[in-house]
C-alpha cells in the first residue's frame, strides 16, 4: 500500500495537503487531508490550527495518519514562532477512534459544547461612544455582506442560506454595535416560543478585551426577553479563553456536546 497525492488541486486544496491511500491493485482505500488556520481570535494562545480528516479501512488509516503528521510538521514551520496544533473531530460516542488518538498521544480535552445561558436583568449599559442598531439585512448585498463580516471575524459556520432560515423564525435579530459611527461588532440570535439560541457573536480586534463584546450581548438578550424568551444556549469551543470568558459572564453551564477534538500541540 502507498500514499500518493492527486495531480491537481481537490475542493480548492492544494494537491500536497491531500492524501490517498492505494492498494496493490491499485484501487484507491482511503483519503486524508489537512488544513491550515491562523485563529488568532479564537484562540490567542495558539494561532495556528491544523484540521485533518482521515476516512478509509484501518490500514490505511494509520498509514495515512502518520504522512499526515508529517504535512503538519511541515506546516507548522510557515509560522515556526507561532504555537501550532494538530486536530480532528470525532463524535463522542466513537469509543474505537477516542482509543486511537489517545494512544497516539493526542488529548481530548477540547469540543464543540452546548452551554446555556443566564438572561442578565435590565437592558445593559452601552459603553460612552456607543450605539446599538439592527443590522440591515433586507437585500442580497446586505446578507452578504453580514456573512462576509462574520467570516474575516473566524465564524465560518454560518452561510447565507441558513442566514435566511433564521431570518423567518418567530425570534430573530441581528444587532450591532457602532462606536462613533463605525461598526464593532455584532451579534445574531434566533429561535422559537421561549427559546432562542446565541449564533454568532464578533468583535472588531481593536475592540476586544474591553466589555464590548458582554455588553452588546447584554442588550440583544434583553431583547429577546421582551419578546418571551426565557432560555438561551450557545455553542462554544473549550479551548478557546475568549469564548470561556465570555459565555462565563453569563452563567454558562454545560448541557451537552456536539463533538470532540483530539488534538496535541506541535510546539
């Protein structure tokens, strides 16, 4: 069995972070990949986040694991001064793979968490040189245009379609915060008779670290409240301080997971 690259580039992957696993015969036993993300955001004590995914019969799988391993390494030294890790999801009940990545010396400690929400009393109070005002969102530009911001922010989960959906729920809302003028920051919420869910909450960088992000989710929450709502989860990565600080601020207490990372640090 050998491990080739494709000839050309495989969903918008360069050929080199794609693998194949190729019997004698020639017939084609698995696939791997490996992706490179600078998060900064999301995780400011280790930037460079390395996602693989690795599907094929167990033979392959380890032969793929370790030339994956291998492209990591080299990765990592596209930033050799920034902390780097190796990571892949796993469902939680998949107790054959949470075995095979601990031995391999990779931790679990990090997920995709359901916590819910304490609804904080009163409207918050709107930092000096703030606004708050509904995102428009009433044109494809404008929807767009709302992805776009989320995605230069390092929130990638949620595309247009799903914007739309949301949008005809009987909660929704869509907030941002402005500081002279400027746009900040904003927040999306949405759901149904008294539940709603925080889907996606971002701060410009120059404004994080300074209550803008607790306050502007703050005021959307009240908001939600006057409408009927009184239970809000949100999705959060463990791993990452800020989300953990922030959701803390809230009372978050953890009632679920959607899925686990294995994952070990390179430097």
């Amino acid at each position: 069995m050998t491990i080739v690259h494709p000839q050309q580039p495989v969903n918008n992957m360069n050929p080199e972070d794609v693998f194949f696993a190729i019997d004698d015969l020639g017939t084609q036993t698995g696939y791997g990949y490996i992706l490179y993300q600078l998060q900064p955001g999301l995780y400011p004590d280790c930037p460079v986040n390395l996602y693989f995914s690795i599907e094929g019969d167990p033979s392959s799988r380890y032969l793929l694991f370790g030339a994956l391993v291998a492209r990591a390494r080299q990765l990592q030294n596209v930033n050799p001064q920034l902390r780097a890790r190796l990571y892949t999801s796993l469902n939680p009940q998949d107790e054959q793979n949470r075995e095979f990545y601990l031995h391999n010396g990779f931790d679990l400690e990090d997920s995709d968490a359901v916590v819910s929400l304490q609804i904080p009393f009163g409207d918050g109070r709107i930092p000096m040189s703030c606004t708050v005002a509904a995102t428009p969102l009433n044109t494809w530009e404008e929807q767009q245009g709302l992805i776009s911001r989320l995605q230069m922010n390092e929130i990638t989960v949620l595309d247009r379609n799903t914007l739309v959906e949301m949008m005809h729920m009987p909660h929704f809302i869509a907030l941002g915060l402005y500081r002279n003028a400027g746009l900040i920051g904003e927040t999306i919420m949405a759901g149904q008779g008294d539940y709603a869910e925080l889907v996606a909450i971002y701060m410009e960088p120059g404004s994080r670290r300074q209550g803008m992000a607790r306050a502007l989710l703050h005021r959307t929450m009240a908001i939600m409240a006057a409408e009927g709502v009184t239970q809000v989860s949100a999705r959060i990565m463990t791993r990452s301080l800020p989300q953990q600080h922030l959701m803390n601020d809230f009372g978050a207490v953890q009632v679920g997971t959607n899925m686990i990372f294995p994952g070990m640090y390179l430097n």
